[in-house]
C-alpha cells in the first residue's frame, strides 16, 4: 500500500458567523464595516420585512394575494445578501425571494401583482436589475453565469447573484450553472438558503454530501458556509464574494437558516414533517431579529421605539401597496396575446382580432 | 454571388451579423476552436474572437442558461444545440424561459436567442441524432421555427433569424449540408421569418412541405407529370411556425386538392396543423380531403432500414394518386 494522497477528502468546515444567537460579537476579524445608521437600517429592514411577511400570510389567507412563500425565520439571508450588493448587480431570485426583489428596487405593489397572477407584476423597471421570480428550480441558476457574462462582456464592475434553496442544489442545473461560471471565471454569486427542508424534504435526505458549500469544489468555485441567521455574517460573505467575483471568482454561498412558516400558502402543513422542539428552537433561540436586536441595544442604537416603528410602517407599506395593486386594471385576452411577440404574426393577429370582437359566438 | 452549400451559407449568415453587430455572440460544444461538428462556424472564432465565438462546457442546460441570462443583459446569442436529440436537457431553458420572457416581463425583458441545430434522416447517424422534433416547439406559444431547405433561404432566414427580437428555433437538415449548393448573394439580405415560397408552379395538386422534403417532393413532382401528365405545385414552408396560411390558401384555391409531407413522424406535427388550417380557411375550395405522406408513428429508424421509414418520392406520388383519385 502506498502512502499516495489519491482520495478527495473535505476538511470539516464551521459556518462564520460573528455573532451568537444571544447578540455577542464571536467574530472581530469578519465585522462588516457598516455605519450606526446603516446598522439600524439593517434591523429597520429586517422588522419591517416580518411585518410584511405576517400582514402578506394573512392577504394570502383572505384571497387578496395569490401564490406565496413566506419568509419570516430567513430575513437575515436574504436582506443581508441584499444589502451587500450594489444597486446594479443582478439578482435572479426563486420565488421565495421576494424580499430580496422589493429591497432591490421592485416596487412592492408589482411584487403583489406578480402573486395575484397579474402580468404587470412582471414589468420589471428600465434601472431595477432583477429577474423575475423563478419557479423552476435550478432555471435561473444557469441563467446567473449568463447574466454575469453579459455584466462582463459589458465592462460593468457588477455582480449577478443568484438564490435557490437546500433542495435547489441537488438539481442538474445547480451544479451547471456554478461550473460555466468557474470555467468562464464569471462574476457571479451562487446563495444557497438552506433553510433545512425542500417543502416537506429534510436537508439529510437532499444529499450525501457533508455541507451544500462542499459542492462548489467539484466546480472549481469559493465555497463557504454562514451562518444565515445572522445578518451581519451574511453581509461579510456577500462582500467578501463580491470581491472575488469582480476578480472572476465565482462563490457559492450557503446559508443555513430556517423557515418558520409553511412552505407556501396552499395547504403546506409543517407539522407533518418537523417537530415542535426544532420548531421552537429555530424561532425562540435563534430567530435572526432576536440575535441582531440584541447586538444592537448593547449598543444603544435599538429600542422599542424604533421596533414599533419599522414593524408599523411594513403593515402600513403593504396596506397601502395591495390597495394600489388592487386598482390595476384588469388584463385582457387580446393584450396577452400582443405580448407573445415583438410583431405578432397572422395567426396571432387573426386571435387579436377574434378576441377583441368578443371572441366565441 | 458566390455557389454555397448549406452549411457555408449558414456560416456566411452567422458571419454578416457578428461583423454588423458586436451584441451577436455565438457559442455552444465544439464551435469555437474546431469550428464545430460540421465545420459550420469553422474559422469565425478567429475572425471574431474568444469572447465572440466560443466554446461551452458539455451541458445544455448550461448552453441555455448561458443564453437566456445575455439576453437578460442585451446580448444576441446564438447558441448551438450539437445535434437535435439533446435539445431535451436545453427544453427548460427553450421552452420555459426563452419563450416566454417576453410575455411573464409585459415586454419588460426579451429572449432574441437563435437556438441552431442540425437534425434530419438519411444520413444514417447514430440515434438521437437526427430526429424530427419540430413538432414540439409548434405547440411552444413564443418561439419561431426556421428549416430553410436551399443555401439561398438558409443564409437569409439565419440573419432573419439573429435580427429577430424573439427566439428562434432554427433547425438545418443534416442531409442538406453539403448535398446541394446554390447561389447565394455576398454581404447582407434577408429572408423573411413566416413567408412561404412556391417552389413549383402546377395546377392539378399542392404539395406542401419543408426541409429536405421539399427536394423528395420535386423529384415526385416531375415523376407524376411524367407517369401522369398532372402538373403539381409545390411549397416550400420554410418556416413552420408560424405557418404562412395564405401563400397555401392561394395555392389550393387554384389546384383544389393537397397532400402534406413531412419527415417527422405522422402524428400530430407541421403537417397536422398545417390540415388544420386548411380546414378552417378553405375546405369549400377542396376536392378532396388533404393527405399526409409522413414517417411511421414508431421511434426514429434504425440506420438498416432508415431509407424506408423516410418518405420516398414513391409514397409521395401515391399521396398524390389518392388525391387526385378521390
């Protein structure tokens, strides 16, 4: 037997975080560098983001929303991802990640619209630089290496970045999607939200790998794990990712977090497939507003006040944005199918026709 | 003018627009440095480029991903699907996204994505090689289907095809590639996506066909006239979707009878639509009901006996006897 090193073996890796559930700094070295006033932008966003979530669970219920996956328990993720971006890097989301989409500069009655089944939620403005939603998982995860090669190819010192879930890495297109970004050294960002199951799926039975971040070796890419409850890792990772992928190092980046909620909104019943212990755990001890809350009254730049504020003005956001979703004029059959083409040809021109006349007789 | 095979004409197309637009990119397995399987963008990564013309990784969805996300940022790609049989690992990104960026954005976004392929029998490849798979994208609601059947249609329909703002699925039959030549101009012209070209004038009986077909049916055409004195018009769809209905109505009104060919299968398909609109724009000029000459409803043949299972210009004029029977 030789001695010979020829097995791939993955050291153990341990999620950065730089601070502990209960708020304390863990981590000195990886402190992003941000202002008071951005810090507390960071928790307005997050409370506003859990009010939003709440007040949108309950238009889900009532009918007045359409398909829709909450968010509450991964708002560290995903506003902190965002907030490390620049406003003209490219976010191409799943369709979880709507948080991501309003912060980014979607306007969030379009975001409603787009739930409601509404064409004009899909509108996307000329300087809002994000995909649409996408509901094939793994789809946009090849689209990311394209976007990024455009960015590139386009001289633009940005980033494509790109979000699916624990279960989106055991797709085809996951692992594609990070290879052509590694081979054509692309400035993209693979964010992985592990949030521990893919609906019903627990994380264990995705994959046999150790870790999701493992599987960016096999591509040639950074890997890294963070803790994605805690909002001030996630903006170091994202920086940090930034940054290689201006040098045309792609990273993936997974996030372990949870969602407290279901699934969706369509009948997803939780407690058929996790258990009140963990359950509790994830939204008692290591809620990601908890521990950043925390963090930010030792410091004195938190309280009640601002709390109240921030969570009072995402209802009030959402009310007003619904109402105006709401008042959005109704689409019509000719006006989709004015939309299939540039120049519709005959056929379509010719059910143009029949519709507006009022179509079947 | 310059006498071109297929494939040199498809390469001078993708060459007029890589010079006249530097958005155009063309990328796909193998076409970058060796110039592709066939050769058919030999030379235009040194023409144009590595960040032009160049080569992928072997995945298609990753082929897709890749174009669908440079549309995304304004590009015009072409991207090349090896041979026909992958284009299910590309069909997400294909069918799922190209197609419908336009209508999910309200025209916010678009997918002007040239998807090219080789496919087509008779050359008696290895399987998921050659099939005919046209058919699919027919029920795609926003994509177009190009199958240019000369170097002249192939070169114009392709720059047709790069200046589109939609997607296009732009299919080059494998036998044509270097089976005929033909004139075509230098520089810049197009052909229009969505027109048909009567190919043959006749007055007794439509064949209306495309692809490789189209050279069957000829020879069946001049064959009948001999056996039978008929004179048979012939139609050269060249884009299947969308179909040009009134270039076939046209024709009907003057030979009131009409058979469909087809390489594909027979079931559902261009030729099934094609009947379809016929029905609905001028049964009252028929004399008989429209026929389909097509390939057996079995899976592609087996190269020993590919020659049979393709329509022969025999079974053509058969097609043609029965309607003119009727």
């Amino acid at each position: 037997m030789s001695n010979q090193n020829y097995e791939v073996k993955i050291d153990s890796i341990e999620p950065l975080q730089v601070l502990s559930p209960s708020g304390e700094i863990v981590n000195e070295a990886m402190l992003p560098k941000l202002s008071d006033e951005e810090l507390k932008e960071l928790m307005r966003r997050m409370v506003f983001t859990r009010a939003w979530d709440k007040r949108a669970v309950s238009l889900a219920r009532q009918g007045r929303l359409g398909f829709y996956a909450p968010v509450s328990g991964q708002e560290a993720s995903m506003i902190g991802s965002e907030y490390a971006l620049d406003k003209e890097d490219f976010i191409l989301p799943g369709y979880r990640d709507m948080p991501q989409l309003v912060w980014h500069g979607l306007p969030m009655y379009q975001a409603f619209l787009y739930s409601r089944g509404h064409q004009h939620g899909g509108q996307v403005p000329a300087d809002v630089h994000v995909a649409l939603p996408q509901i094939i998982i793994g789809a946009q995860i090849v689209q990311a290496s394209g976007v990024a090669m455009g960015l590139k190819l386009n001289g633009k010192k940005n980033v494509a970045i790109t979000y699916t879930g624990d279960g989106g890495s055991s797709q085809g297109d996951f692992y594609e999607g990070m290879n052509f970004a590694g081979a054509f050294q692309l400035p993209a960002i693979f964010f992985v939200q592990n949030n521990q199951y893919a609906i019903s799926t627990p994380r264990s039975k995705q994959t046999a790998a150790a870790t999701i971040a493992q599987k960016a070796v096999a591509a040639g890419i950074r890997g890294v794990q963070v803790d994605g409850n805690d909002v001030l890792a996630v903006v170091a990772a994202v920086r940090e990712a930034r940054e290689h992928a201006l040098e045309g190092r792609p990273t993936l980046i997974e996030a372990i977090t949870y969602r407290f909620g279901p699934h969706s909104m369509s009948g997803d019943d939780p407690s058929k497939y996790r258990t009140k212990e963990e359950q509790t755990e994830w939204e008692q001890i290591r809620d990601p507003l908890v521990r950043f809350r925390n963090y930010l009254q030792a410091k004195g730049l938190w309280n009640e006040e601002l709390e109240n504020q921030a969570a009072e003005e995402g209802k009030e956001t959402v009310n007003a944005e619904i109402k105006r979703a709401e008042t959005v004029d109704k689409m019509t059959i000719p006006g989709l199918l004015e939309s299939m083409f540039e120049v519709p040809p005959v056929h379509i021109r010719e059910q143009i026709e029949f519709y507006s006349a009022g179509g079947e007789k | 003018m310059a006498n071109m095979t297929m494939i040199q004409a498809i390469q001078d197309g993708m060459r007029v627009e890589l010079a006249r637009d530097p958005k155009v990119l063309l990328f796909g397995e193998d076409v970058g440095h060796v110039g592709g399987v066939f050769r058919a963008t030999e030379g235009l990564q040194k023409e144009f480029g590595e960040h032009r013309v160049f080569d992928t990784p072997l995945a298609e969805s990753g082929i897709g991903g890749l174009a669908t996300g440079l549309a995304l940022q304004g590009f015009r790609p072409i991207a090349e699907i090896q041979f026909i049989g992958f284009v299910f690992e590309i069909m997400d990104q294909i069918v799922s996204q190209a197609a419908r960026m336009r209508y999910r954005s309200g025209g916010a976004y678009q997918a002007p994505i040239v998807f090219r392929t080789p496919f087509g029998g008779g050359v008696k490849a290895a399987e998921l090689h050659t099939d005919s798979l046209e058919g699919l994208f027919l029920q795609t609601p926003g994509i177009k289907v190009v199958i240019p059947s000369n170097p002249y249609d192939a070169k114009g329909l392709m720059i047709s095809a790069i200046r589109d703002n939609d997607p296009v699925f732009f299919m080059e039959h494998l036998k044509l590639y270097r089976s005929i030549k033909g004139e075509v101009p230098e520089g810049e012209y197009t052909v229009p996506i969505g027109k048909a070209n009567v190919v043959r004038e006749g007055k007794h009986a439509t064949i209306i066909t495309y692809g490789a077909m189209v050279h069957t049916s000829l020879i069946a055409a001049e064959e009948i006239e001999k056996s039978r004195g008929v004179s048979v018009e012939v139609i050269d769809l060249r884009t299947i979707s969308p179909i040009d209905i009134d270039t076939i109505v046209e024709s009907i009104k003057k030979t009131n009878r009409a058979i469909v060919v087809q390489e594909a299968q027979k079931t559902a398909g261009a030729a099934a639509e094609v009947i379809a609109q016929i029905n609905e724009k001028a049964i009252l000029h028929l004399e008989a009901p429209v026929l389909r000459v097509a390939a057996p409803d079995t899976v592609f043949a087996f190269g020993q006996i590919e020659d049979e299972w393709l329509p022969t210009p025999q079974r053509i004029v058969d097609g043609l006897n029965q309607v003119l029977d009727f």
